[in-house]
C-alpha cells in the first residue's frame, strides 16, 4: 500500500509519500469488524 497527501507547504502542489511508520501510527491497529447485514423479512 502506498499514501501520499497533497503537501502545499513547500511553495507547490506536490504529492509527499507517508512513510510507512508514520501510515502505522495514523491507522488503527485492527480493523474494526463490519456490520452484520441485516435480514430482510420473508413475505
């Protein structure tokens, strides 16, 4: 996985990568379980 944020603070557009310790740190360490769909009544 690569991540880069738009970086506007060096005087121009330009796209600066996440590097991979700090992606670590702005990422939850598990993912939270999704959501049981639920059943739509029978007829």
């Amino acid at each position: 996985l690569e991540v880069a944020v738009l970086a506007r603070s060096n005087g121009r557009r330009a796209f600066r990568r996440v590097p991979d310790a700090e992606l670590e740190a702005l990422l939850p360490a598990e993912p939270e379980p999704a959501a049981a769909p639920e059943a739509e009544p029978s007829s």
